[in-house]
C-alpha cells in the first residue's frame, strides 16, 4: 500500500492537459468484443481500472497491443467464453460492461458481480431489463449468466432510471441486434456519446447522440477503426480545484469546455470562475470564493443530477471548493448513500461542516485546514482529500492512495509539475 505526503499552503501554477476520460475508456474497450477487426484506441488513460478491464479482455481472448503514445490496438478476433477472475471483476464497476458485448457476439456470458467504490448500493437491474428486452436470458446465482441462443432483436425500451452503463451495455448490444431499437430515458454524458461515436465509426447506426433518446438500426456486423478518447472532466474540475484551494493561476490544455457549462455555473455559486480559451481553460488566482445565496438570503443548494445536471462524481471536489468559500452551502447528493461518509476527514482537518444525513451536509467557510493523517475511501473523496491537503498549513499523510490511481494517472507528477510538495511512499 502506498501514501502521499503532502505539504500544504502551496500555490500552484502552470499548466497540464489532462488524461483521457476513464468512463469512456472502460466502455470503449469493451466495445471492442463487438467486432473481429483491430480497433485502434488513441489517449487511453493509463490507469488501475483500465489495466484492469484489459486484463479482464486478454482472458476472453482479446489480444491488445500497446502502440505506444497511450494508444492501443485492440482486436477480438477469436473471443471466447470463460470464467472471469471474481477477484479482478470486483475491483471495478465496468466489470459489467462485458454484458451487453459478449451477449451480442457470442450468445452466452457468464460475470461475477461487479465491484467498483463503496459509495452505496449499485444497482444493475436496468442493464438485466434491458437485455431482457433485446432478447437475452439472464439469470443469477451468486454469478450472473447471460444467454442468447436465438440472438438479440430490437426492442422499444424505456430504462427505469438513467444509468450510464446500463445505457452503454443496451447501446453495445443493440447495435448488432436484428431490427431497431429506441431507446427511452438514455443516460448522454460525455463518455455515453464517445461510445455512440465510435460505435458509428465501426459501422453500428445510432440516431439522437447526446439525448436521452436514441434511435439504433442494428447491424449484422462491425468493422475497425480508430478513435481518440476525449479528456477526463471529472480530472478537469479536479484540477480547476486544486488551483482554487491553493489560489494558483492554472492552464488546463485540451480541457474540453464544450462539456462543462452546467458545472461552470454551479462552481460559480461557489464564487469560481474560469477563462475560455479555445479548448483550453484557464484558472486566475484572483477567485471570489463567496457562496451566492438564494432569493432572501437563504442557504443555496447545490444537488447531483443526472446529465447535463451537476454530476455526483464532482460533489466531494465541490466540498472541499466550498470550504474554503465565504458563505453557508446544503450539498444534497441524492443518489449514493455513502458519498458523503467522508466528510469526517474534512472535519479532522478543520472543516466546519454538518452531515445532516446520509445524503447532505452543509458547508460553512472559509475554514483554516491543518495537516492530519487520513485514508482515501475511493477515487473522488480521495481527490478531495488530497485538494484538502495542498490547501492545509502543515503536512497531511494520506493512505490508501490506490483508490486515487484507480482513477487519476500519475496525479503525484502532475501536481508536482505544478509546484506541489508531493511525495509518493510505500507503507512500511
């Protein structure tokens, strides 16, 4: 296991680009099974969870080749069933993204359940409904075995909740379903339309990217091709965080703004602002950092949503932004009953902030953090943790910064690119 050693009170400054997107990158692999022809993937982030899903790939046959340049080539040419490891399967959500693909393709697939942050309960009973509806036999024991003997067909389908992968895992298998689908209450986040996008560079015939309805003609197959994965928003507004706790000036190249406008105007109700510039963004260190109250001076909230909403997976970084913001703020992250059960940290560091429940706190700032020792719980509060720790006085310990790499490549380096003083060490 190894930790960070963080000395606080640091401003930083410069500029970095981001990696590519990880939620789009797990469901783009994936999608790979759906042809025998080589897929050329360019900008793939080189984390824990995507060194994972390729070595949950390399055991159902898929050779993958590292090109260089963070770019792999991908072929499925002779995919067959087997027995996922359990152990790998859990350490990662998108273990389940192999559902829709290899059904598709090989008519029988057999998944431990998957695993991923403990952040609450996961459901995936709509990726269950809706390969049901495309025609597969699922049933489960402890392992979810996946079966369609006669193939797939279209289906018109309503999801009963927007969920991203279940949404990738009903797009993956449609697209080589006999007839058309239409799908109803499609999640459309960034990494949702890469894969649609890619799909249709294969030859897949998907309609209405970027809306929660999508029209797909399935097709009998798909051939190769190449794509590059855009950039990692959440590692985008990260960053714009770090900067802002810190109140260093922040170049983030390629930082795909075209995609940040709703958690624009939310961190704006924190009091931050960003410069468009071309693709890239730029952070001044001359931050208001005043929450904006309601109509009547009343305590703002902000609320996760589904997309273009404010995303969940930005709520911890917005916290730590908050406390370090003029003002009182309610945070209500509806969907995840555990999100917030990190916030004890925060408090251990000098926060002042109240977990009303599960699924809120309020946040009052600005407050002095001071060093302390913690534990990253998993990928976004231990981001937060560490953002926390550059705005500290003092040097901060945080353990367990696996969870960090699972969804940051390299956060250490790039921190200290920027004048952070970040150490990486094993435990003894």
């Amino acid at each position: 296991m190894e930790k960070f050693i963080i000395e606080g009170g640091v401003p930083l400054n410069g500029e970095i680009t981001p990696s590519g997107n990880k939620n789009a990158a797990l469901p783009l692999l994936a999608a790979c099974l759906l042809t025998e022809e080589p897929v050329i993937l360019r900008n793939v982030p080189q984390i824990r969870d995507v060194k994972d899903m390729r070595r949950m790939l390399e055991s159902l046959g898929v050779l993958v080749e590292d090109l260089g340049d963070r770019s792999w080539k991908i072929t499925a040419a002779n995919v067959r069933p087997a027995d996922l490891d359990p152990d790998l399967s859990k350490r990662i959500r998108a273990s389940i993204l192999l559902a829709g693909p290899m059904t598709a393709r090989t008519g029988d697939v057999k998944l431990p359940p998957p695993g991923g942050d403990v952040i609450g309960r996961r459901r995936v009973d709509t990726h269950i409904w809706a390969l049901r509806q495309l025609g597969a036999q699922v049933n489960y024991d402890r392992t979810f075995e996946f079966k369609a003997p006669n193939g797939l067909h279209g289906a018109n389908i309503l999801l009963d909740e927007a969920s991203v992968t279940g949404t990738e895992n009903a797009i993956m298998a449609a697209s080589l379903a006999r007839g058309k689908t239409i799908l109803h209450n499609a999640a459309s986040e960034p990494h949702v339309q890469e894969l649609c996008a890619l799909l249709n560079i294969l030859g897949a015939k998907i309609e209405g990217i970027g809306s929660n309805t999508l029209h797909i003609e399935g097709v009998e197959r798909l051939h190769g091709g190449e794509f590059t994965i855009g950039p990692d928003y959440l590692e985008v507004v990260s960053f714009v965080g770090a900067a802002v706790v810190t109140h260093g000036t922040l170049r983030i190249r390629n930082a795909g703004p075209e995609h940040l406008g709703m958690i624009l105007i939310v961190l704006n109700r924190l009091g931050v602002n960003w410069v468009v510039d071309g693709q890239d963004i730029i952070v001044p260190a001359d931050q208001k950092l005043e929450i904006e109250p309601d109509l009547g001076n009343a305590i703002p909230e902000i609320k996760t949503n589904i997309w273009p909403a404010f995303p969940t997976d930005l709520m911890s970084i917005a916290i730590a932004i908050a406390t370090q913001a003029k003002g009182s703020v309610l945070f209500h992250d509806w969907m995840y009953p555990s999100r917030m059960f990190f916030v004890d940290k925060l408090v251990s560091m000098g926060a002042q902030i109240v977990l009303c429940d599960p699924h809120r706190c309020i946040v009052t700032g600005p407050a002095r953090l001071s060093g302390e020792k913690v534990e990253s719980p998993d990928i976004r509060a231990g981001m937060t943790l560490v953002l926390a720790a550059l705005a500290a006085q003092g040097t901060s310990t945080i353990r367990n910064v696996g969870q960090i790499d699972r969804g940051y490549e390299n956060v250490d380096g790039k921190l200290r690119s920027l004048g952070a003083r970040i150490t990486r060490e094993v435990e003894q």
